[in-house]
C-alpha cells in the first residue's frame, strides 16, 4: 500500500472511530468509575474485537454477514442484551465503588477487558462497514495479506486512540461524580441502556 492511499484510508477509517459509539461510551462509564489508567484494558478488548471482525472481513464472512439479515439481527441483539445487562447492573449497583471492587486487580483487568471485547464484538455496524470500506482501498495486483497488515493495525490504532481520548475527557469533566457514587452508578446505567436502545434502532440499510 502506497502512503497516498494509507492516508485516504486513514482519513476514511476516522468516520467510524471518532463517532461516539457504545464502544466509547462504556470507555467513557468505566473511566468514571475505575480510572483512565484500568480503561485501558476496555480500549484493549474493544480493539481485540474488532481485529476478529476485520479477519472475519478478510476472509470474505464479512460480506455474507453484511447481506444476511437474520446474521445482522443476531448480531445486533446480542449487542443489544449486552448493554441492557451491563447498564442494569450499573443502575442497581451498591453507592460504595469499594463494595463493588473488591476483586483483586487481575480480576478487574479481565472484567474491563471482556466487557470491551463483547460490547464491540457485538455491534454488527462494525462488519458492514469494514466489509465496504476495505475493498476501497485494497489492490487486487498487490498481495492481500501484506495490505491488512497496514489497515487492520491502522484502524485499531485510531478506535483505541478515541476510546481513550473519550474516556479522558469524561475523566476530566465529569470527575466530580466521583463524589456521588449514587448518581454516577445511576447515570452510568442510563447511558449503557440509552445505548442499547440505539443500538436496537439500527437498521440493516443505515
């Protein structure tokens, strides 16, 4: 891939990763609650995932995805109880954050890191959107493997970059919830089922 067009794709790859979307928004409810520094661990599931769907993308599953609707509605719905779960138990959630966190650190890391992973893995707009994107940029005369390994790391390195980006600014705007862990757990759980609820009006065709 020639760096004229790593930059067109680039530039087209910013459509998808700086909009605000469940993914950034969990960044933004888990740096509230357990710091910039463990939202990493979102960031990193979140990027897991979606190189799983660019592979899925690269081996040509993307398209019959893409086309299905039952496949598209499975995967939206799954999304969809994922968000409705996680903002629940957000919402009931006790006013202490120490009550909740009791686990050792490990065993946070490895919560942050699924729940990144499944929020992501289940947003079919992702699949639909890489599967029309990369054939874009992709030269049929130059071998495939060698120009996913430039977009697939390029991508992932821009979603991580704006998850972090997003979950800093809530950091820093909104730390004062902090002090009013009630209202944080309830807020934090409107926006993940707000979420869901989005995610629920997506259309195959949008």
């Amino acid at each position: 891939m020639n760096f004229e067009t790593w930059l067109a794709f680039v530039a087209a790859s910013l459509l998808l990763t700086m909009t605000p979307g469940p993914s950034i928004i969990l960044g933004m409810v888990h740096s509230l609650h357990f710091g910039i520094g463990k939202t990493f661990f979102t960031a990193l599931g979140d990027i897991s995932a979606n190189m799983v769907q660019m592979l899925v993308v690269a081996a040509g599953l993307g398209v019959v995805l893409a086309q299905s609707a039952l496949a598209f509605s499975v995967i939206k719905w799954t999304g969809v109880a994922v968000l409705l779960f996680m903002g629940w138990r957000q919402w009931r959630a006790p006013a202490s954050l120490q009550a909740r966190t009791g686990t050792s650190i490990r065993d946070g890391r490895r919560h942050l890191f699924l729940s990144g992973f499944l929020v992501a893995i289940s947003n079919p707009k992702a699949l639909v959107f890489f599967t029309a994107l990369f054939p874009q940029f992709i030269d049929p005369a130059r071998r495939l493997d060698a120009q996913l390994l430039v977009m697939c790391p390029t991508l992932a390195a821009l979603d991580f970059l704006f998850v972090m980006l997003y979950a800093a600014g809530a950091n820093g705007m909104l730390g004062f919830l902090r002090q009013r862990p009630r209202l944080l757990n309830r807020l934090s759980g409107s926006v993940l089922m707000s979420a869901a609820a989005f995610l629920g009006l997506v259309s195959k065709g949008i």
